[in-house]
C-alpha cells in the first residue's frame, strides 16, 4: 500500500481510502476554531482525524479529542494516524454512527467541531464511499444537531462549515433547539466571487450573546493566497516560494 500524505507543521494525514480527503474546508475549519478552555473535545464524522488531529495541536497536554466515524476503513485510517501523531495519548476515535453514539451520552463535551456531509438534493455517484461522507443520506442537519444537543455541556460550544446555501437551514434548526448564535464567518473562496461556506460556532447557553460576524476570501483575482488566509492558517500549513500547499 503506498501512503497518501498531506503534511502539516506538526503532523501528517494519511488519507489514503478515506471516504473524504484532506481538503479546504476542513484546514479552515480547524485553523477558525477557538479551544479556549475546553477539556473534551468532539469530532463528529472525522475522516482521516485532520479536525481532531488540528484540535489536539491547539490544546493543552491534559485535553482529550475523541472522534466519531461511521466508516471503517476511514475510522481505521484516522486510528492510524493519531497513533502516529505527537498526541496519541489524547486522541480516540470510535467506529459509529452519531445517532448510536448520541443516545448512550457516554460523556458530554466542552466542543464539538464538525464538517458535515454537505451535497443535498443532488445526483449521486457510484461510489458508495464518496456518497457516505458527501451527502447527508445517513446524517441530516436535522439529525446532527439533535446530536449535537444530547452531547454538549451546557455553555460548550458547537462549531461547524456548511455550503452558503444552506445556511438558512441549519440556522433555524440551531435556534428550534435553542442554541445560541455566537460567531459566523463567510467563506469567500475567489476575491470577487460570492461566498460558498460558512462556519458557525453556536453555544447552549440562556444567555443572550452577540454573534461575531465577518468574511474571509481564500484567494485574490490572481489566485493567491490572501494574507488574511495565511494568517488564519499559519500554526498548520507548509508553504512552498510559491504560495502553494507543501503536501509531501
């Protein structure tokens, strides 16, 4: 079996037969999720473990980072490479569907971080592997913050990036459950191009909070990196002169 690696500053991922590779959405993801004081943290469909992988850099010695994945060979492969990480000790990943998980409230956490199937109402492929982590078939925004809801303490936080277009969606889902809206950054993937995700970090919580609102564009009209994603992504990714990603 020859390795499929994606390098970062401390750690690498191997994402070879992962349901979902290494990719944008996940690097912001991480990189735009604050730990502060949290001392259980969640990933909720990991892949290859980059979130849990990326939680684990930004946290203290004593924190634990689990991770939940419906698929094997993906579950397996993130084992893998926390076993292969700086921070094995931390890191834990379960081979489940949430909704299993959810229900048994094994614990409960200060964070739980997730980048969600995000292809709805659309054709499918014929690689069931692709259609498990892409479209929400097995998980629903609905059935996700239903689990998200059973999971967290009160006052955690939930942080997540999903298409712009369903922004609406899972925002009245959020507010029906009674989680709070504390901060939304859109995801602008061209300068002059219209936003395609967003991230989101809602907290359980009575109180009343501001929700911190901004925009950030990945890339300028030449199709550079733009300091603000540089700067949002530094403590993770390799440069190469060029402004590229370093991946081997």
């Amino acid at each position: 079996m020859t390795a499929d690696l994606f390098y970062f500053k401390k750690f690498f991922v191997n994402h070879e037969n992962c349901t979902l590779k290494v990719g944008t959405d996940a690097v912001l993801l991480g990189s735009w999720t604050e730990v502060q004081d949290a001392k259980k943290i969640l990933d909720i469909g990991t892949g290859a473990g980059i979130l849990a992988l990326m939680m684990a850099q930004k946290s203290n010695a004593d924190v634990i980072v689990d991770a939940v994945e419906i698929d094997l060979s993906s579950a397996q492969m993130a084992h893998h490479n926390f076993m292969n990480s700086p921070w094995k000790k931390n890191l834990s990943v379960t081979h489940m569907d949430i909704r299993d998980f959810a229900p048994a409230r094994l614990k409960y956490y200060d964070l739980i971080i997730c980048n969600p199937p995000f292809f709805e109402d659309c054709l499918r492929s014929n690689d069931n592997k692709n259609n498990l982590a892409k479209h929400n078939t097995k998980l629903n925004y609905r059935q996700l913050i239903e689990s998200v809801n059973k999971l967290l303490k009160n006052d955690a936080r939930f942080v997540v990036i999903i298409p712009y277009d369903r922004m609406d969606n899972l925002y009245s889902l959020c507010i029906e459950t009674q989680l709070v809206h504390t901060k939304n950054t859109l995801v602008v993937p061209v300068e002059g191009k219209k936003p395609n995700r967003v991230m989101m970090e809602w907290t359980k919580t009575n109180e009343f909070l501001d929700c911190k609102q901004n925009m950030l564009c990945v890339r300028d009209r030449n199709n550079v990196y733009t300091e603000d994603y540089l700067k949002l992504t530094k403590d993770f990714l390799l440069f190469s002169h060029n402004g590229k990603h370093k991946k081997y």
